[in-house]
C-alpha cells in the first residue's frame, strides 16, 4: 500500500537522526566538493512504483561519480561533502520506510553490493566504512528514530563477507546479526507466555486481533511512561482498539513484580497487561530485548511487521493502516 506521506517527507528536510560514527582522519584532497548525484525517476512512474524506483537506484549515480574519485579525505566521501551525504542517507531511509519490506531489503542489498564494488578502487575503504557506520548509526543504534534491524541485516552480513574487521569486531558482529534474525520482519513472533494481574495465564497467540500492539516496558522507567502516555492520548491508536481493530499487549520482562502490580494504573483497563513469570523473554532472549521500552506489532497471524518500531515511525506507519 502507497505510503504518500512518507514519500511527500523524501523531499522535506527534518531533524538529523544518526549519532557519531568513525572519524576518518586521511589528508584532505584539493579537489572541490562535488554535488550529490540525486536519483532521476522516470516520469512514466509515479505513486509506490516511483518510490520503489528511487529507493532501489537511490546510489547508482552516486556510485558512477565516484569511480573518477581518487582521493580520500576527512571532509568528502567519494568527493561529496559529508553534510550532503548525511542528508542523501536520511532521504534514501525514508524511502525505505515508504516501500514494502522486501524491496527496501533489496534496496539495501543492493546498496552494499555498490559498496563493496568501490573497495576495488578505494583501497582505503573510506567510501565502504562511511556507509556501514552510517547505516550501523541509523538502523542498529537502540535511540535512532529510523532504527530497523531488518534492513541492517544486509550491512552486517557484508562486513562480515568483505572481512574489514578484526577477529574481535567479526564476533561482535555475528552476534548483530544473530540479533537482528530474531523476530524479523516477515516472521512468525515467538510465542510466550505471561500471567496477568489476577494470576490468570494467557500466551501471546491466545490473543486475538487485527493488529497486535507489543510493548515491552516497566513501570519504573521514564520513557516507558513516556510511551505509554504517548499511546493513551494518541486519538489514532484509540480508534483503533475502539474498533477493535488493535491490541494492546504491555509485558513486564523482570522480576520485582511489587513495582509491577505498583504501576499496574499507568495503563488503560483496554489494555492487556502482563508479566513473563518465567523469565524467558529476558534470559533465554526469546526477543533479545535490546532497551526498555521495545514496540514490535503484529499481524492477525501474529506475523512480526515492525521489529522495535521507535513511537514516531509506529504513528506514521500506522495512519497508512
């Protein structure tokens, strides 16, 4: 389905949403800064086929221009300046976020496979390890607004194919990945089970449901509240469980269950709210939670479509529904 406020946000500026990544400290060429080679989509293609359209050919001219690159430098990458680079990035997430989630998969593949192909000219690997800590900055960092292990998945599994890191970072990167494999998109949740207020207990596929609404939260945690306060007074998320067309399903992952049964009013009596009394969720990592609070919703089938989902992206996602 056409996701069009996301494709009118592709040519809007909004707040930068990465963190740090490598300071690349190389000599600086003489050679000006070069325009960022912007996608040309065909007129004849308009609507999600010209988002999908420019989301899978959001580089290749990019790529192109950097062939008559020779040089490295801490200010350019691939002769674009960084600034214009960073804001390519975060249009070319957004339509990622606009298309369906297997093309935004290939996309991505595509995208390191574009990468990979530059480290036969840039031995330095300036232009491949600008695009992995960018892509690791905005997709696998816990507090990015755009994080999506899903689509991260193609980044890892080429750093560990190209063999740019040492023996240590190749384990820690394994282990992302195995992370990010775990509930993806597209796949079926893992069942759990969990007990509520009056000791009753119920599993996650007993729930029924449209759309089911996880969140993993605890009582005593800042932006847990945040979020819950957030989603209570959203008028598009109350419509949605009026219509029972959502549901809500809010499980404690730890052990003090006094501060749980404590902050047990923080959430609406249309909510279902519940404890993991077995722990497994949290110590047999059955959805390798990251941070508190994690958001993932799920189809009728239980089927995962947004693995923690940041609240901003889960609104827009949801007013396509």
């Amino acid at each position: 389905m056409i996701k069009s406020f996301f494709i009118t946000l592709l040519f809007l500026t909004i707040t930068p949403l990465f963190f740090s990544g490598c300071n690349f400290h190389y000599k600086t060429m003489e050679r000006g800064p070069q325009p960022f080679p912007t996608v040309s989509v065909p007129s004849m293609l308009s609507g999600q086929d010209a988002a999908e359209y420019a989301a899978e050919h959001f580089w290749n001219r990019y790529f192109d221009s950097t062939a008559s690159w020779s040089g490295i430098s801490d200010t350019l990458v691939g002769g674009v300046r960084e600034q214009d680079m960073t804001e390519a990035a975060r249009e070319y997430l957004l339509a990622l976020w606009s298309i369906p989630y297997d093309r935004a998969f290939k996309a991505q593949a595509h995208l390191m496979s574009l990468a990979e192909k530059s480290l036969e000219r840039d031995t330095s690997g300036h232009i491949y390890d600008w695009f992995t800590a960018t892509m690791e900055s905005a997709l696998w960092h816990p507090l990015s607004e755009m994080r999506n292990e899903g689509l991260y998945i193609p980044v890892i599994e080429s750093i560990l194919k190209t063999r740019r890191t040492g023996e240590h970072y190749s384990t820690y990167y394994q282990q992302q990945l195995a992370s990010c494999r775990k509930n993806s998109p597209g796949s079926a949740a893992a069942d759990f089970t969990f007990t509520d207020a009056q000791g009753r207990l119920h599993s996650l596929y007993g729930t029924s449901g449209e759309y089911t609404l996880l969140l993993f939260s605890n009582p005593g945690c800042p932006a847990c509240r945040e979020i819950v306060s957030m989603l209570k007074s959203s008028p598009l998320i109350s419509r949605m469980v009026q219509d029972d067309r959502l549901n809500l399903l809010s499980i404690y992952i730890d052990e003090d269950l006094g501060e749980w049964y404590k902050g047990l009013s923080d959430y609406p009596a249309e909510w279902i709210t519940g404890y993991n009394q077995d722990l497994t969720i949290r110590d047999a990592l059955t959805y390798d939670i990251r941070a508190i609070p994690s958001l993932y919703l799920l189809d009728r089938d239980k089927k995962v479509l947004f693995k923690d989902i940041s609240p901003s992206m889960l609104m827009l996602q949801l007013e396509t529904f």
